[in-house]
C-alpha cells in the first residue's frame, strides 16, 4: 500500500490544479456573464445545485452516523467531514444568484405584480424574504459543519466529544431536512411558481444525500490505495458502502415516482404540464436516459457482490451516478429557460468548472488538515458489523 505521505502530497498538489481550473473557468463564465447575463446566471444555478448537493448531502450523512454508528462510516468520515466544511465557499457563490434574482425566477419581476397567482404567492416570493430565508439557511448549515469537525477533531482526546457529536446530530439532522425543503422551494420549485408539489423537498434531499455518498464512494474508491484508509476500507467495509448506495438510489427513485405518480393520477391543470413539459421532445429523451443510468443500470450492477467488494469498480460506478446527478438536476431546472427543446447551456460546463475547481481545491485542503482515519467511537467499536 502506499504511504501516508505520499497521499498527502497527491492531494496537495491535486488542490493547486483544482484551484488553476477553478478560476480559469471563473475567467471564462465572467465573461460569458458579459456577452448573455441571463445565460450565465441560469447555468451558475445548475451548478451551484450539483456541487451545494454534495456538501448538504455529507452533513447529512455525517450525521446519521454519528447516531446510528457502525464501522461503514470510519473510511468516510474525514470525506464527508470535509465535504461539508466547504459549505462557507457555496455560501459566497450562491451571491451571483441573488444579485441576478430577476433573471432567473418570474416571482422576481416587476411584471409579477400583473399577475394574479404570483401577488398572492408574493408575500413569500419576494426578493428582501428569499435573501433573508437564503441567509439563515447558510447560517445554520455553516454552524452545524463547525460544530461537528470541531467536536470531531476533539475526539480522540476527549470522550465527552462523542457525545456531543450524538446529541447534536439529533436536531441537527431535523434542522437540515426543513431547511432543506424550504430551500428547493426557494431555489427550484419556484422556478415555476405556478406548480406545486408537496413531495418535492423530499425528493430534493434525497437526491443530495445520493450526490453525497456517490462521491464519498468515489473518494474511497481511490483513497483505499493508501494507507492509513487501506486498513479501513476493507473489501467488508466497501461492501457495506455499496449497500448503502444502493439503498440512497432505491429511496431516491422510490420518491420520484411517488410524486410522478401521484400527479400524474390526479391530472389537474395546475399539475400535470410540469411533467408534460418535460416529457415532450429532448427533454423526454433526457428522462429515458435518467431512468437508466440513475437508476435501472446502477441499480442492477449493485446487486454484484463483485462490484460492491472492490472499491476502483464501485468508485467508478459513483462517478457515473454523479454524472446522472448532474443531467437531473439539469432536467428539473432547464426547461423553462429553455425555447427551442434540449439543449445544452453554453456556460453550464464552464460554471461546473469553476465552482467545481474552488470546491475541490477547498475540499481537499480540509482533508489534509486533520488525520485521514476518523477514530472509532464507542458506538461504532461496539456495532456488530459482519466481515
């Protein structure tokens, strides 16, 4: 296996390059801002949506963990504690967006007030709330993700500092899943303030704690080379990840179909033409594509016990699952941009870029700051795991 500090050294300078890349897309979406603001601004939403997924979706993670323990989390831990720890950076890239709210959601406009759903939705849908409510979202994510590398960190030197972990992920974990939901209504679901869904938070989460165990899965797919990981990563421990995501793809798609069918039944006018809209032409296509490598395709080679006990293969299918991530995102917000059917964002590959460059340069140099193998508390050194 290779050496610890060879690891280090590999992320250290993976994070200068992430960096380099980050802002020469920067460069070249600022100045795709220049040439089409409006253009910019919607694929700077599809992107900050992929990579803002991933970092929720690790706090989230992170804290079902510290409740339920168990030997699958040892391995990932440090990943899914630096993942969050870059919420601070999605913080400062989510201020494009609310400069540029009119350009992106209709509620925003001063034509809004000519309409009569959105002046009865405007006490809600209003610029200064939607800044107020995106404030004190951060605000609370931000804190949970201090408080739990902080108390992690203390860890090994002091007990109490499992408990604390415990007693926080309680709340917090409520905490997150209303925020959360509030935010897909902020951030996509009012995209089309006309439609209504009351399953959509549910199905906006789940697919941020998907993002973020196909990531985490995908680190550990090349982490597991190096030691000190390579002693917990185990082919048991990987096999155990692989059940997990299998179970975050099952609940993910369990909960799309549920909202699908449930309007799709009941057909009413104000309803159904969100599915119509995206069932038509390309768009249709997108969503064949999405059923097969989102979840039919995933799906069937997780029931591989090949698969799910080697960690280059299962890292190589979460890859792909957060290539899927991404093109569903892009389903559920690109549509009512667009005029002329599917079609790609000119300055969305940029924009992935450049947040994605700053992200992954943030991300590592938080996973280089603390020993890469989480200690095993005492709920986890006690749990029955099967090898």
């Amino acid at each position: 296996m290779k050496s610890e500090e060879a690891l280090r050294d590999i992320l250290s300078l993976a994070g200068r390059r992430a960096a380099v890349v980050g802002g020469a897309a920067l460069a070249v979406s600022l100045g795709g801002a220049l040439w089409d603001l409006a253009t910019f601004l919607r694929s700077w939403l599809v992107a900050f949506l992929f990579w803002f997924g991933i970092a929720a979706g690790c706090m989230g993670v992170l804290m079902i963990h510290h409740l339920t323990g168990g030997k699958w989390g040892q391995g990932i831990r440090r990943i899914l504690e630096a993942g969050a720890g870059t919420l601070p950076l999605l913080g400062l890239t989510f201020l494009p967006l609310l400069a540029g709210l009119s350009e992106i959601y209709p509620w925003a406009r001063p034509e809004a007030a000519e309409n009569e759903l959105l002046r009865h939705k405007s006490p809600y849908l209003n610029p200064p709330f939607f800044a107020l409510r995106a404030v004190a979202f951060f605000s609370v994510w931000i804190a949970l993700a201090v408080l739990l590398n902080r108390w992690s960190r203390r860890q090994n030197g002091d007990p109490a500092a499992t408990s604390l972990l415990r007693r926080l992920s309680g709340p917090g974990l409520i905490f997150l899943g209303l925020t959360l939901t509030f935010a897909s209504i902020d951030w996509v679901m009012s995209l089309e303030p006309q439609w209504i869904s009351t399953a959509y938070g549910a199905v906006f989460i789940a697919g941020q704690m998907l993002s973020a165990f196909a990531f985490a899965a995908a680190a550990a797919g090349v982490l597991s080379e190096y030691e000190p990981l390579s002693g917990a990563l185990t082919p048991a421990r990987i096999h155990d990840l692989g059940n997990l995501l299998l179970a975050f793809i099952l609940l993910w798609a369990y909960l799309s179909f549920a909202q699908f069918l449930i309007i799709w039944s009941g057909n009413l006018p104000e309803e159904s033409p969100w599915y119509l809209e995206r069932a038509a032409g390309g768009w249709g296509v997108l969503a064949v594509v999405l059923v097969v490598l989102h979840f039919a395709l995933p799906f069937f080679l997780l029931l591989s016990v090949d698969v799910k006990r080697n960690a280059r293969r299962l890292g190589a299918l979460a890859a792909a699952l957060l290539v899927a991530r991404f093109l569903d995102l892009y389903w559920l917000t690109a549509p009512p941009f667009s005029t002329s059917g599917l079609g790609p964002h000119v300055l969305a590959s940029p924009a992935v870029a450049a947040i994605g460059g700053f992200w992954l340069a943030v991300f590592l140099k938080r996973l280089r700051s603390a020993p890469l193998l989480a200690p095993l508390g005492p709920l986890t050194a006690e749990t029955p795991i099967h090898e």
